[in-house]
C-alpha cells in the first residue's frame, strides 16, 4: 500500500511539474509584457521631450533676458 500511495505521490508531483503555461496563457503574457513596454516607451518619450522643451525655454528666456539688461558703460571724465 506504501509503495501504491508513494507511486501516486511522484506521479502527481510529476504532472504539477511537468505542467508550464499554456499556450493561450504565453500568449497573454507576451501581449501583456508588450503593452507595459510600449506604455514605458511613450512615457519616456513624453518626458523627454518635456525636458527638451523646458531646456529651450529656459536657454530663450536666460537670453532674452540678457539682451534686455545690457547698458552702455558709463563715461569717465
């Protein structure tokens, strides 16, 4: 009976192992892992044209404000 019950055993613990993902299962994991993917890579593309656009804003400004502080040098006597 110890030897019917420990067969039972591996044969179940064989079927659990031998078992992976279906192929539906692959299949939405792969569509899943796509999705997050092309999720990652607009948000990273919008960031960074965030940063570009705030950087040239910034350079404009600083160099706009530069023209507009420039005096003439004052005279000496």
């Amino acid at each position: 009976m110890k030897k019917v019950l420990s067969i039972l055993a591996v044969a179940l613990v064989a079927t659990f192992v031998a078992c992976g993902p279906s192929a539906e299962e692959k299949a939405k994991l792969e569509a899943d892992a796509t999705r997050v993917a092309d999720s990652l890579k607009a948000a990273l593309e919008a960031s960074i044209n965030t940063a570009v656009s705030d950087a040239a804003a910034t350079t404009d400004s600083t160099a706009a404000a530069a023209t507009t502080e420039t005096t003439a040098p004052a005279e000496k006597k």
